[in-house]
C-alpha cells in the first residue's frame, strides 16, 4: 500500500517552539511525507523563518488567527483537495500542535500497522511532558524531556466529561499496551482522510465554532458514532510543552489551584465548549441514566464561574446562543450516525 502523509502544523506566534519540531521532522527516519503550515496571523515572523529555512514547506497565510478548528479545517481541505478520493482510505493527515518535539523513530513507529487497521480513524502515540530551562538565556536554553505522562489518548467519564489518560502520572510502562481508547488528543493525533470525509459536516471536520478547547473530544466523539476507531500506538513517543495539565484524579484543593492557574481565555472557551459537546453529542436517553453524575459536575461548574470567575459567566450566555447552531449539526449527525448510543456508552462507565 503506498500510504502518503500530510503533516500540519498551526502557528500563532509560535516562534518559541516551531524551530524545534521542525528540525525533529527533518530527523525522522520515516521519510514519505509533506508538510503544511497554516499561520494564524503570527507577527513573530513564523513566516519568514519557514520560508528561510524550509522552503519545502507549504504556508498558508491567515489575515488573522481563526482558531485551532478553522485553521487545520483548512489544512485538512487543503489535503484532501489534492487527493483523489480512491486514496483517501491509504492516506493520513497528521495534526500537530507546534510545542512538539518528535523523537527520529515517532512517525516510523506510528504509521507502521496502519495498513492492517482499515477501521481505525486515528492514531496517537505516548505524549510525554517536556520543560524547558533557561528560557530566557539563548546560550544556557534546553530542553528537559520528562518521564511525565502528558497523554495516552482521552479518556471518557461518567459524568461525560475528557481527561487525557494518565496525564501527570510517571511513565513506569503502564500504559505501553496499544489498544483502543476512546479518542486521541489534537495536540498531536493521525487521521485517517477517509474517516474525516465520512464526518465531514459542510467544510468542517473539527467544528469552528468551538475555536479552540475540546474540538478533538468532539470530533473523537462523532467518529466513534460514525464507527471508527481510535487507537493507541505506544511505541510512538513524543514529548510536549503544555503550560497547564490536570492528573485524572485530584483532590478539591489541587483541583481548585490548577483552575486558578488557567488562563481565563482558556476556562472561558473550555466552559462554553463542554456546554456545546453535551448539547451537540449527548443523547437524552444518555443524559438520564447518567443524571447522577452529570447534573452535580455541571451545576458545580456554573456557580463556581459565576462566584470565582464572573468575568467568564458569559461562557453560559455564549453557549445558549449557540444552541440552534449545535441542534442542527446534532440532527445531522444522527441521521448518519453507524453506532448507536448503547454502543457507545461503554466508554462512559
């Protein structure tokens, strides 16, 4: 099979991490592939550099920054429209947020098996934490690639709610199993060109109108209905700068510190796309037998942003809105849905 590979690339100022990822794909010792940068606006001269020094590398340039969702929404159509579709079953696009840095072997071991996995719609390998030291000196700058877990796949709870799977554990081999999982994060996740046509909605694969936060549980969500796959590679190893991460299991004082630390454009988005996910993904008949655990989260959720985080009780506003938006992509996907809602909620429990 002559599987052919697309890797994108998001920037917005991204200059503090870019170089990095782009010389380690350089490195790589699985060499069939090209790669796409979609500039969201960056003033830090992204452009320039790529040009300078990779001028291999196709830009396409934005006036301004459309997001995580619309940016790669045009990467992906961008791909697939210099695709024929008899090869879209055989060919990858790989999502890749720039704070990444890919060991010589990571594409190699990820595009190894699959051939062999015809219903698989994405693929993710171990994501592991990097630091950087002596940031702020050019001469003394390293990099610290941890033994700390950032993502194996996401992970679905009761309360219908995602967590990457063993996020801030130690890496002691836990998870070096592959298996399915329910999705993969969009920090840096392959996907199948056949399986993002399938879940197409118009001239979107990740919705636009989230932005940016939870898109990759959205889209994670629909191809599972939809009947593909997702799959767990761990072999493939890479290492990623994340400002903030939450361990699956915190105590209410952690919890409460870590939400403190997030940026408040990030828990304004984060609030209002969950608020979006259940309206657009979560079956009624679903939202009943699990009340339990999803009413107490979500009122929870709304009076600790109305009393700590007032500035973001729009979030809820903003999500009202756009329910007419998110009912009709919700009778969509259900007209087209494979899987049913019982077959799905083994990932819930």
């Amino acid at each position: 099979m002559n599987q052919q590979l697309s890797i994108h690339i998001v920037a917005w100022n991204s200059m503090r991490f870019l170089p990095d990822l782009l010389k380690s794909l350089s490195n790589q010792t699985y060499r069939d592939f090209n790669i796409l940068v979609i500039d969201n606006g960056s003033t830090d001269g992204v452009e320039a550099f790529v040009r300078e020094h990779y001028p291999e590398i196709t830009i396409l340039r934005n006036a301004r920054n459309l997001g995580f969702s619309g940016a790669h929404n045009q990467g992906i159509r961008y791909a697939l429209d210099h695709l024929d579709p008899s090869q879209y079953s055989e060919s990858f696009i790989l999502v890749t947020n720039p704070d990444l840095i890919l060991p010589q072997t990571f594409l190699e071991m990820l595009m190894k098996d699959v051939a062999s996995q015809p219903s698989v719609g994405s693929f993710g390998g171990k994501l592991r934490r990097a630091f950087g030291e002596n940031i702020t000196d050019e001469a003394l700058q390293e990099t610290v690639e941890s033994d700390l877990i950032d993502s194996t796949g996401l992970r679905a709870h009761k309360n219908r709610t995602f967590t990457d799977r063993g996020a801030g554990e130690m890496d002691k081999a836990q998870y070096d199993e592959s298996r399915e999982v329910f999705g993969i994060s969009g920090a840096l996740v392959l996907y199948r060109a056949s399986a993002l046509q399938d879940v197409r909605f118009e001239d979107e694969f990740f919705d636009e109108d989230f932005f940016a936060y939870k898109e990759d549980a959205d889209l994670a969500w629909r191809l599972q209905k939809f009947g593909w796959d997702a799959r767990f590679v761990p072999d493939a190893t890479a290492f990623h700068y994340r400002g903030m991460y939450a361990p699956e299991k915190l105590g209410i004082v952690a919890w409460f510190k870590n939400r403190r630390g997030k940026s408040k454009l990030r828990s304004y988005y984060s609030n209002r796309n969950h608020w979006l996910l259940l309206v657009k993904n979560l079956s009624f008949f679903d939202f009943l037998l699990a009340s339990v655990f999803i009413v107490p989260i979500e009122i929870g959720r709304f009076v600790y942003t109305l009393f700590f985080e007032t500035q973001n009780a729009r979030a809820f506003v903003d999500a009202v809105k756009l329910i007419p938006k998110m009912l009709k992509k919700r009778l969509w996907i259900r007209k087209h849905q494979k899987r049913t809602s019982k077959d799905l909620r083994k990932w819930f429990i």
